[in-house]
C-alpha cells in the first residue's frame, strides 16, 4: 500500500474519530448537565424515589426528564442505551494512532537519538494504554474507591507518572498523543467494564422482581464523573501533537500536566454553571492563568547554544552583516536535513507531498517558512522527525543565530 493510501485511510479515520467523539463528548455533557440541574418532583415531595426532574425547551419543543434514585418501578418496552458513541471514538481513534504513529514509528514515536528501536517505542504505546488502565481499575476497587477525594489525586499522581515518564522514552508528539490515548482507554473501558455493565444488572435484578443494588449505580456514577473531568484534557492532548512549543519544550511534561488541569477546572466551571454555584471570576482568573502559562513556557524555552564561532563566515567571504550567517550556509544545512520531506516530490519514504504544504527548496521559500523553520528545528527541535537526517546541534545553533541576525 503506497502513501497515498495510507493518507487516504488517516483522512478516513480522523474524519470519524471527529464525528462520533463530538457525539460522545456531546452525550457526556448532556447528561452532566441533566444531572446538576434536577429540581425536586412534585409527585415526590420528599424524593423517596424520584432523584428530580428537569423541564427544557427546545427547538420549539418543551421535553420533561425524570431521574430515578435507582430505578423505576417498571421498566418500559422501549429503553436506549448510550454506549456506542463511546466504542467508535475509541476504536477509530485506535485506528488512528496504528496508521500514523505505530506505521510510521521510526519517525513519529523516537526522539532524535534514542537507543530504542521503532518496535519496542510501539510496545511501549501499548503497554501504557493497557496498563493505565488495569493500575486504574485497581485503585477504583480498591479502599482508595471509598473516598471521591483520596481516588482523585491517586488518578492524578497516575497521570503525573505517566506524563513524566513518556516524555523520557518517546518523542514530545508520541508522548503527549499516548498520555491522550491511556485516558480516553480509560474512560471508555469505564463505560465498557464498568457502566453499562452495571446497568444491565440493573435491569436484570428488576426483571427478577429484585430490588436494585444501588451500589451498582453508584460506581458507575463514580466512574462517568471522571469521564466528565478527563474530557477536556484529553481533547487538548489530541490536538496538543500540532503544536511543537509544547510537545517540544524541555518541560513538557510540566505544560502537559499543568494544561490538562486547566483544561479539569474549566469543565468544573462548567459543573458549577449547572447549578449556579459558578462566579463571573471562574473562567477569567482560568484565562489569566493559561496566559501566565504561556510567558513561564516562553521564557523556560531553551533555543540552544550559540558559539561565535558557528557565525563565522568562510575564508574570502563577507558577512552580510556582523555576526551574521551566510544563506549559504543555511540553505546547505536545509537541503540535506529537511528537504527530503519538504519538497515538491519528496524523496523520504512514506511522503507524496510536503508537510503541512511547506517546501524548503528555494530560497524564497525557505525565507518565507522562516519563522516555521525556526520554531520546529531550532526552538523546539522537534524537526527533523525523529532527527532521522541527523540535524546536529551546531546546525540548529546556526540556524538560530541566522534568524536573530537577518533573515
């Protein structure tokens, strides 16, 4: 199967990974919402079986929703179940992570370098998504699941330890892409071995004539409030592989962590608009805090050592400008290290076209993705791909110096 295929499959595979996530990401915030916004049911003042009810209107339509504490009394003919959505979003996003990171290993999960082979970073992908989440279940069943509080920061050191040590072995994109992927493993084996597991005992023990365990609900209650929180962190995760100034910083697993808990207290702000517990401070002091992560992110970055003598010119040839780096000299190291990619027809297996549609071959061209040039070799240095042209430091060094000094 050539590249173009292969494109063709991701372009699939991205496309309904979209589609049913905005499903279950649009479910899962529905019922949240449902569940907060609950007012006491008259025909059970003193809500001995009712949990509430909520009235909506919409589309020109007016809907009315019950809860029950346990169950109903009977069940209807007719019941839906909420569970697909949450099957394909995991397995075309599975789909999605064999087609470009485990195919395309040797470039997408390595950092430059790594003593590791492409087989054994895969076996390190999917290691983590299996293990993430038998260490989870654990904990959930454990005396740890007794307390929402004491299980909650056991589930975030699990995740510190997983962003820390990814970040060691694989590259920034893989890194942050399986950190993504082990949560959304988890909140889908949640509803796989967990939720809907338990309503069907539900519905077993009522068709039985039993009276509902109501400890079965309430471990999959505990279970879908994770899902709520993991929600938006893991939509940043998914998206965080586009974005090298953070995939790539020294501290990336710092701005994974401090990101995804962001992205947690955003949706809590969302938990709280529910009931109208939420204050007009919440989201601003949320952004105040994302724009203090930026300038920590930015001054942090390391863009690299630069030595005098990397800016000298050749023998005969004069500097454009004091301290300045011959375009020569520039366009040299571009052409050996990127262009095999970066180009109209690129030579590097598994391209049928330039990356993101930026070629490197001219001189215009390279002045022109400048600033590109700079950000993913030289600031982040999370180009070449796997450094598999062996871009050097002294290169990127030089690079650096030549876009400081005049482009």
């Amino acid at each position: 199967m050539d590249g173009f295929d292969i494109e063709w499959l991701r372009l699939t595979a991205r496309w309904i990974h979209l589609i049913v996530g905005v499903a279950w990401i649009g479910a899962s915030f529905y019922f949240v919402w449902q569940d907060d916004s609950l007012e006491p049911t008259p025909e059970d003042p003193d809500s001995k079986r009712l949990q509430g009810e909520v009235w909506m209107v919409h589309g020109g339509g007016f809907y009315n929703a019950r809860k029950y504490k346990v169950a109903p009394p009977n069940l209807p003919e007719k019941l839906h179940w909420f569970k697909w959505e949450a099957y394909s979003t995991w397995l075309s996003g599975m789909a999605l992570l064999i087609l470009v990171y485990y195919l395309g290993a040797g470039i997408y999960m390595l950092p430059p370098d790594s003593p590791l082979s492409p087989l054994t970073a895969v076996g390190i992908g999917v290691g983590t998504l299996v293990g993430s989440w038998v260490i989870y279940d654990l904990m959930c069943r454990s005396p740890l699941g007794r307390s929402d509080g004491v299980l909650a920061i056991a589930v975030a050191v699990l995740v510190t330890l997983l962003a820390y040590g990814l970040t060691q072995v694989l590259s920034g994109r893989a890194a942050f892409i399986h950190v993504g992927a082990a949560i959304g493993t988890i909140m889908v084996a949640n509803v796989f071995f967990t939720i809907i597991p338990n309503q069907r005992k539900i519905v077993a023990q009522m068709l039985r004539g039993e009276i509902p365990d109501p400890a079965l609900g309430r471990a999959g209650k505990q279970r879908s409030v994770h899902n709520t929180y993991f929600t938006l962190p893991v939509l940043f995760l998914m998206i965080s592989n586009h974005y090298a100034l953070v995939t790539g910083h020294p501290w990336n697993w710092v701005l994974l962590l401090a990101l995804s808990a962001l992205g947690a207290g955003v949706r809590q702000v969302f938990v709280l608009r529910h009931t109208g517990r939420a204050r007009a401070w919440m989201l601003p002091l949320a952004g105040a805090c994302f724009a203090g992560l930026v300038m920590v992110a930015t001054v942090t970055r390391d863009d690299g050592p630069v030595s005098a003598s990397m800016a000298a010119p050749d023998a005969g040839e004069e500097a454009e400008e004091p301290s300045a780096v011959p375009f020569a000299a520039v366009q040299a190291i571009i052409q050996a290290r990127c262009v095999a990619c970066h180009a109209a027809r690129p030579t590097f297996e598994g391209f049928d076209a330039p990356p993101k549609e930026v070629a490197l071959e001219t001189p215009e061209q390279i002045r022109q993705w400048a600033d590109k040039i700079g950000q993913q070799a030289v600031h982040t240095r999370t180009m070449p791909l796997g450094n598999v042209t062996a871009m050097n430091p002294e290169e990127r060094a030089l690079l650096g110096l030549w876009l400081r000094t005049g482009k």
